[in-house]
C-alpha cells in the first residue's frame, strides 16, 4: 500500500479537490484595492515558499497572520493545519482542520486529511466517520481507500474493514497488503481458520517480503522464512532496512492474529523503531506500538 502525498494547498486548491465556499458573491464584486482577504492570500503564498525552504517555525507565524487578516476565511487554518500535519503535530492539524470544517462543511480534503491526523492520534474511530464524509463528498474514491480499512480495524469495526478491503481488491488486485489486512479483519471477527480459508488470492506483487507474507498468511511458510527474506539480497542499506520493516510489520499482526501477544509485541516494536519508516505505513506501526503500549500493565 503507497501513502498518499503531501500534496500542496494550492494545488488542492486549483484542482478544485478542496471546496471553499467563494467570500463575495456576483453581486458583491470586490472594488480596487487591498482588502484583507487579498492581504491574507498574499502572507499564505508566502508562508507556503517559507515552508518548502525548511523555515517551518516562519511558515506557521505567517498563517498566523494570514488568520487574523481573515479570520472568516477557511485557507489560513487549511494551510496551517497541513504544516501541522507534517510536522507531526496532530492535536493542532486537527484542531485547524476543526475550524475549516466549521467554515465549509464539504471541504472534502479536510475531512481526509482529519481522518489521517485522528488514526495518528489514535482517534479510531473519528478517523473512520471523517473517511466516511469524505467519500460522502466523493464517493468516487471509495475502492481507493484502504486507510479507512485500517483505521476500521483498529476501531473493531471489523466486518466493516472486511467489506473495505474487498472493494479495495477490485482496483488494486496485486497488493498482499491488502491480502494481510483482509485476514486480520476477518481472524478478529470470526477464526484464523475461516480467515486463511478466505485469504484473497494475491500474485505479482515484487516488493520483498510480500510472496512471503503471503504464504505465511497462507500458512504454507514459517516467520523465520519471512525473516530470511527480508535480509537477503545485496541491496542498499535502505532498501535491507524497508524489507525488514515490512517483515516485521506483518509478522507482528500475523502474531496478534494468533494470539500471542508476546510475539507481536516484539516485532510490531521493531518495525516501529528499529525499522521505522516515514510513510503511511510506518505510521501505523508506531500507532500499533502506542496501542500496545497502553495496554501493558
């Protein structure tokens, strides 16, 4: 499975996948000179070249200003809310994407891009009801959305993940990701019995170790197989180190799936740190962790 990008306001904005209620009406032409909107438009475009550079701490203090030149406008709080986002800081991503929101009920992005920020917080299942309004919205996207599969799975909404990844199977045929997160909705619903025996069929997926999680899900291999796998080859040292993230990321689940907790615990925490990775992914193995970590006593 592929994260989706940090793609750019703006081009959110052109590309019309963002809707923002329009500030003037036809009848309400604006006159000929600044007004605030147009001062606030002005400070996010330089916020936003402010951020690209690196200046992150001066990219927020300008949407700070962009806000209180236009506090009606829901652009600044957008803009905000995705320098929060991938600043990591979900908490305040969520909370100006809350007043984008409130501003414009079908800004459509927002509601995705809150959805991912609530999963990362370990908000299952506001994470699921944003995925949902988002696909209210575009409802075109629904087979593409395997995250909200996965945040379905972490909520125990698990007929309900079951039923995302069979959907999501009819346009990404080839991914044992979505194979693995199939047996785990279906394991924690009914049986690992009924789930190896409803496996989805998955062939050409070439990333290492995806055959072999496959056919450890299948029951045909042992983890150490996986394991064996995912150190070999004469790769660079961050494709050795994605390989092992991936393996240790599913043999965690695969041990969770089982029942033994210890097992799980021990490679989901690997995956998370020792392996980690900056992409959807990896998020959610450091969400797992975090999971894991509120349980133990």
């Amino acid at each position: 499975m592929s994260s989706h990008g940090k793609t750019s306001l703006v081009l959110l904005l052109l590309a019309g996948l963002i809707h923002f209620s329009p500030l003037v009406t036809a009848a309400e032409k604006p006159t000929a000179g600044p007004t605030p909107e147009r001062d606030a438009q002005k400070i996010l475009q330089m916020a936003e070249a402010a951020f690209k550079q690196g200046q992150r701490a001066e990219a927020v203090l300008l949407t700070d200003q962009a806000i209180a030149a236009a506090p009606t406008d829901p652009k600044g709080y957008a803009m905000r809310g995705q320098f929060f986002e991938t600043m990591g800081d979900h908490a305040r991503a969520i909370a100006d994407f809350d007043q984008v929101i409130k501003r414009d009920p079908k800004a459509a992005m927002i509601y995705q891009h809150r959805g991912t920020e609530h999963f990362k917080a370990g908000n299952f299942k506001q994470s699921v009801a944003d995925f949902d309004k988002f696909l209210e919205l575009v409802p075109a996207q629904a087979p593409q959305h395997w995250q909200r599969g996965i945040s379905c799975y972490y909520a125990g909404m698990f007929e309900e993940g079951r039923k995302q990844f069979e959907l999501h199977q009819t346009v990404n045929p080839r991914d044992v990701e979505n194979a693995a997160w199939h047996f785990l909705c279906v394991a924690r619903a009914t049986s690992v019995t009924k789930a190896r025996a409803s496996l989805i069929p998955v062939t050409g997926d070439g990333r290492v170790p995806m055959a072999e999680v496959q056919l450890l899900f299948a029951g045909k291999l042992k983890p150490e197989d996986v394991l064996k796998t995912a150190q070999a080859g004469e790769g660079s040292k961050e494709r050795r180190n994605e390989q092992l993230f991936y393996a240790h990321l599913y043999l965690g689940l695969y041990y969770e799936a089982l029942g033994d907790a210890a097992k799980a615990r021990e490679h989901i925490v690997r995956a998370a740190t020792e392996f980690k990775s900056d992409h959807y992914m990896g998020d959610v193995a450091r969400v797992h962790a975090a999971v894991l970590k509120a349980r133990a006593p």
